[in-house]
C-alpha cells in the first residue's frame, strides 16, 4: 500500500514529536525544582482509572534516583506509538506522556511500525545503573508471531535503543510474548517469565484457540545473567500450561507475573480470552519450606495449580469485582512494584465494545488502574485504587 505524504504531514508529525520530547524534559525539570507545582499542573486521581484512556498490559516501575520517589508506566502499542509512557510522583495522580515513544525503534526483526504489534514492556533496573525494557514484537519473517525483545536506555523514562538478537523465539510453538523480569529474594537471582503463544497457531473459536485441536500456552520461568539482564542462562524451566485445565483457562494462560510476600511466591496470570469478559487474574502460591525447600526452581507449579485451581479464593480479580467502588471489567495484565505491596493492571471501560451488535467504529479502551495487593483473611487481594 502506498501512503500519500505532504509537507505539511510531516511538519505537523515533526512537531507533535518534538512537543512530546520536551514534555520529558520539563517533566525531569519540573520534578528537580519544584515537586509541588508538579503535584499541582496534574489533576488529583479520583477513585476509578489512573488513566481512563487505551493504556493496555501496563508494565510498572520506580525511579528514585532524582531524591523523589517518581513511578512510570509504559504501555502496549497504541497507534503509531510502540510504547506508550506516564509517570507518578505519588502513584495516584498520573500523567500520560502523549505522543512520546519510549521505544521509538525497534529491532530489525521486528516489522516496521505501526504492524509490529509491540506488547506488554516490562521495565527494569540494571545494576550499572541503566535500565532495560523487555517488549513481545511481530517479526519480519513471521507476520503472525511473536518474539521477545530487549531495549536499554540509560533513563527509566527512554528512549530505549533494542539490543539486536530475540531473548526467545520460538516460532514453531507460535512464538512468544508478556515477558515479566522477577529477582527472587530467597537466592538472588534473576527470572524472565513469560507465555509460549500458542493462540497464534490455534484452529479458530475464542482467542483463536478454543476449537480442537487446542494449541498449548504454556508458562516458562528463564534464569537471566543479572549482571546484563538480557543473556539467557541455562534452560527455561516449565511452570504449567492451558491444557492441563482446559475447563478452567480457557484458550490460554498468560501474562506471568511473580510476587513474594510473607515467605511465599505468588505467581500471576491470566486466564480465559482477553477478548471476553470472562478474563480474570487467578495466582497459584508455592511456600518456602513446605512447598519448596531450594527456591523457586523448587516449586512444582503445575502440581501446586491443579491442586489450588478449584478455590475461588485463587482468583485475585474478575469482571464484577469492586475495589474502591469501582466496578472492574475483564481486568488483566498485572504487574507490580519492587516493593511488592502495589500493582498496575488494565480493565475495560468501555463496555459497548463487548457486545455482539456494536459496530466496527467501537474502540475498546483498556484503563490503567493502579491499586494496592494484601492478604485479607489469608487470601490475596487488590484492597483498594489509588
């Protein structure tokens, strides 16, 4: 397809792209100055989205090295954007970085934007001080496929310039995507989680995915060199799949997220089709002493889940739960702080979108909501919206 282009397209396109860089800039500049009047240029967050525009499978993380604690959120592609950004002096007035791309470009085997379908960048600190993005991108060669990236950037808030090789790709299983970085405190070590994307080579129904034969999503836990946090070490390591639980999952388990509170791993995910609103988070937990006896590569995920699975205290959020009095709808992708105490995660808002008659010009947009994650009688949960 050819794109008519004109002086004054690319004028315009420049500019946004310019206004969208300096409001990095005074942003960094407005937060070494004069917290308050930042505080002040944001409107106070009212219970409910912390972005109620489309900000889907946002990915977490904190900076404090300007004296402040200051929190970002990036997000999956949305339009020209590959990634988006927003940032929090106090993780409950958020701003979103409009027209700014924290991954403005992206590997040469990914495809070109806007078909390269980024998604779910998990961001981290390196311990040089820089920091690296982990992002799912449609390759070249596989236009149907995911591989998992990585970025670095010296600034938590970008841009991100993309290492040059995939950290997996396996595109005979359909590729890969939602990759998730957790330091497990009990030995040290570092661990990519993420989804084998067998939705992306299913026969059709829900998610591509619920029609026999199912394809298998299954969940890998990777060590990661913690020096550089984007070499692969050793084996990925299987933690359970989809097909083990048709009945309860659905067309695919996904978005992995790890969390390690009072003694016990958490592990996060996604079940049923993103696309529906049957699509929650459910966890399975693994405790240190009685589950496993080495860390986590001790924990037999798949056993501990079939045995956990039937209990709905192991669903952590679905459509129709409340939190703050907001009701949620097809909640999903939740990733949380270094402090393991607050989450972000998406929930649909616009409710049309879902229904069978609406017609095609519905955009469906998935809210940022950012919360706080407990134990309320022993059983996880998100106790309230910030």
């Amino acid at each position: 397809m050819l794109w008519a282009v004109d002086a004054k397209n690319i004028c315009s396109g420049a500019l946004s792209k310019l206004m969208a860089s300096l409001s990095i800039v005074l942003f960094h500049q407005s937060l070494s100055t004069s917290h308050r009047s930042f505080g002040a240029s944001v409107a106070a967050a009212a219970v409910g989205p912390a972005i109620s525009s489309n900000f889907p499978d946002p990915g977490l993380a904190l900076d404090p090295s300007n004296g402040s604690d200051i929190w970002y959120a990036f997000s999956t592609q949305t339009g020209d954007i590959n990634i988006q950004l927003a940032s929090s002096p106090d993780f409950s007035s958020w701003t979103l970085h409009e027209g700014y791309d924290a991954l403005p470009t992206l590997p040469s085997w990914a495809r070109d934007p806007p078909h390269a379908g980024v998604w779910a960048p998990d961001v981290n600190p390196r311990p040089d001080g820089s920091w690296v993005m982990y992002f799912a991108a449609v390759g070249r060669s596989h236009p149907r496929k995911h591989c998992i990236g990585a970025a670095t950037s010296s600034n938590v808030s970008g841009p991100y310039v993309p290492i040059r090789d995939p950290i997996v790709c396996e595109l005979t299983r359909g590729g890969n995507i939602d990759p998730n970085l957790f330091i497990d405190p009990v030995n040290g070590k570092s661990y990519l989680v993420y989804k084998v994307d067998g939705n992306a080579i299913g026969h059709g129904g829900a998610c591509g995915n619920t029609n026999n034969p199912v394809a298998p999503t299954p969940l890998y836990l990777q060590m990661m060199d913690s020096a550089d946090l984007t070499t692969p070490v050793g084996k990925p390591v299987y933690l359970f799949s989809n097909m083990e639980s048709f009945k309860e999952d659905g067309a695919n388990v996904e978005r992995p997220c790890m969390v390690f509170r009072n003694n016990t791993y958490y592990l996060l995910y996604n079940a049923r089709c993103y696309a529906s609103p049957d699509y929650r988070v459910d966890y399975v937990s693994c405790v240190v002493g009685v589950d496993t006896h080495t860390g986590i590569l001790g924990c037999d995920w798949n056993a501990l889940k079939m045995k956990q699975q039937l209990s709905t205290r192991h669903t952590l959020l679905h459509t129709g739960d409340t939190v703050s009095g907001t009701q949620l709808h097809a909640p999903g992708s939740m990733d949380v702080s270094p402090d393991q105490k607050k989450v972000v995660f998406h929930g649909d808002v616009n409710l049309e979108w879902f229904s069978p008659h609406a017609p095609g010009t519905v955009k469906r947009d998935r809210a940022m909501f950012a919360g706080a994650i407990d134990f309320v009688e022993s059983e996880l949960r998100v106790t309230q919206l910030y």
